[in-house]
C-alpha cells in the first residue's frame, strides 16, 4: 500500500507527499524496533529475575546445611574423642568398650563438605545478566564463588586420598546384627530436613577383645580421621557462614536472626 502511494507521488512529482510517506514509513520501522528491544528486555529480566532467585534459595539452603553441620559436630566430637581417648589408654573396662561402640556410629558417617554452588555459577558466568547486577554484589558473589569452589576441591582431594590409603573396614570390627527395619527406613531419613546421618543397615561391632582393637592401628586411624575431618569441616562451615549472611546483606535479603524477628 506504502510503495504504491509513494510510486505515485514520484509520478506526480509531489515530493512533500513522498517525504511525508517515508517519514511514516520510518516512524513504523522504528515502533516496531522498539517494541521488539522492550519484549527482549522484558524476558532478559525475567530470565535474570528467576536466576537470581535459585542463587537466593541455594544461599539459604547452604546456610542452613553449614549450621546443622556444625549442629551435629558439636553433638558427635565429644562421642569420638571420649573413646580415642580409652584407645589411647587401652582401657578395656566395660565403659571404655561402651564408649567404642558407641562411638562407631557416627564414625562410620564422616563429614563431607555440604555446599551448592551450581546456580551461582550459572548466575555469574551469563554477561546478560551483568546489566542488572551491582559492582559491589557481583565482587562479593564472585569472592564467595572462589572461597566455595576452593573448599569443594580441597574436600574432594581429602576423600580421595583417604579412599586410597585407608581399608575399608579394619579387623577389629565386622558387621553388626541389622539395626533397621528395612530400606524404607532409611530412605525415610535421608528425604527428611536433617539427612545428615542415615542410619546404617548394619552397624559394625567390635569383632576382638578391647585390648587388641586398641592395638590396631587402622582401628585408632579411623577415629584420628573422623575428628580431622570434623574439626575441618566445621571450620569451613564457620567460615561460609559470615560469607554467606554477607552475600544474602549485599543482594539484598539479608537473614534474620531469632532475635531480630521477635
């Protein structure tokens, strides 16, 4: 319709109205730009919006984790350290083989670093989203994401060195009895809030007499690598926590603490 009118004004040789029809036709063009740069602009924030959300429920869920981790360290270390110290001693009373047993349980659960960073990457390594973030935030997050992969390397590096030099159960203990009542059971732990420590289907029991057990040096080296491993992770956690409450402040939503809200 546009070219048959400006064709036929050329003809005429109205060269106002040839003008006046390209200005319309540009004016159009650009209309149609601009509701196209507004529709894209509106799904990059929306794309972003979301992203910064998941970032936001990983950094909540992580604070969480490294609190019960620390929670539950606090709960088990004492158990640990009271029977490393009867294997030190060779205490073969009837409290010093309790307090082993005892100690077994949580030692067969040792402490991995429990940390999430998968939507923090995938937020920081998208330019499009640089349009949207805060110098200041963007440098937290990205201090935070080197501390967090830093921690992550150094845990997996440890498991793996103690997978290669450690047996996988000493001769001083074996299979206990079974200790639940199916895999339901365990199942039904490890989906709660606090699936930490599942149960063991079977617990190990101590297979010797105490004064032989506390001669076995791959027996005692299970305790001294429990407690290392709870001693570091805890420490990690303490240290992820301030970094994480700082990284929620500067994004702004910042965690509340029992005090603030009451």
């Amino acid at each position: 319709m546009i070219l048959r009118r400006i064709t036929k004004h050329v003809r005429t040789q109205n060269w106002f109205a040839v003008a006046l029809d390209f200005f319309i036709v540009i004016v159009g063009i650009l209309i149609a730009f601009q509701i196209t740069n507004c529709s894209v602009s509106r799904e990059d924030r929306r794309v972003y919006d979301e992203a910064f959300e998941r970032v936001i429920v990983e950094m909540n869920r992580n604070l969480d984790m490294q609190a019960r981790v620390r929670e539950n360290i606090a709960i088990e270390l004492p158990i640990i350290q009271t029977a490393l110290q009867d294997l030190r001693a060779c205490r073969t009373d009837e409290d010093a083989l309790a307090n082993v047993q005892t100690a077994i349980v949580p030692l067969n659960a040792p402490y991995i670093m429990l940390l999430e960073i998968e939507a923090l990457k995938q937020f920081l390594s998208n330019d499009a989203f640089l349009q949207y973030q805060v110098p200041e935030a963007r440098e937290e997050l990205t201090e935070f994401l080197r501390v967090a992969s830093l921690l992550l390397e150094n845990d997996r590096a440890r498991r793996v060195q103690q997978h290669m030099t450690s047996a996988s159960m000493p001769n001083a203990l074996s299979p206990g009895p079974l200790a639940v009542s199916g895999p339901d059971e365990i199942l039904a732990v490890m989906l709660s809030d606090s699936p930490l420590s599942p149960p063991l289907y079977r617990e190990p029991v101590i297979a010797i007499p105490l004064e032989e057990a506390c001669q076995d040096k791959a027996f005692a080296g299970m305790f001294y690598d429990w407690e290392a491993d709870a001693f570091r992770i805890a420490i990690a956690a303490g240290m992820l926590q301030p970094r994480l409450r700082a990284a929620l402040e500067i994004l702004g939503r910042p965690v509340m603490d029992e005090e603030d809200a009451s």
